[in-house]
C-alpha cells in the first residue's frame, strides 16, 4: 500500500482536504515535510472501513528528522486525499508507533 501511495505522491497526484490545509498551517507543517514523511514512512493502521472511505496512518520523518504522522486515503483513487498531519504527541504515542492505552 505504501508504494502505491508514494507513486501517487511522486507523480503529484495527491490533494489536502480544508482540514489538513488548517492543521498544516496550526502545526507549522511544509508541504516538503508531508512529502519527506510519505517517502519514508510506513503505514502504522490500516483504516478500510473509515466512515469516509478507506484509509491509513503514515508514520514518516521529515529531513531533519521530525515524525509526522499523515492520514491518507488509499491509493485507490485517483489522487491520494490527505485527510489530516500531525507531529504525534508523546502523551498519546510510545515511539511515535503505537498507542498509549489509556
């Protein structure tokens, strides 16, 4: 899935949903950082039955090594949506991998 979604990513064949476009600017996430993440990145959870359709969670590092995840619609489409980036909070991840049980 991940190839699939960098393809999609290398062709420029992705969007950002208005949501993204806020969290992006809150968070102070380049486009050049969501891209470096989905180049290096790997699919933490598989999402196919989210209530807006299919998706997934990337875990990828930016250059400078900074772990964004990126929500993502699966490669399926025609362009990859993503539906949301956030540097994960250490507070609600171990490792930036895997949930804190609360």
């Amino acid at each position: 899935m991940i190839d699939e979604i960098r393809r999609k990513f290398a062709d420029l064949h992705y969007e950002y949903s208005l949501h993204a476009v806020d969290q992006s600017i809150l968070r102070r996430i380049t486009r050049q950082e969501v891209e470096d993440a989905i180049r290096t990145g790997a699919v933490l959870e598989d999402n196919p039955t989210d209530k807006y359709g299919p998706s997934c969670l990337v875990l990828g590092f930016t250059k400078r090594g900074r772990p964004l995840h990126v929500q993502c619609t699966y490669a399926t489409r025609e362009r990859v949506k993503i539906i949301t980036v956030y540097e994960p909070d250490p507070a609600e991840w171990r490792d930036h991998r895997y949930r804190r049980v609360t």
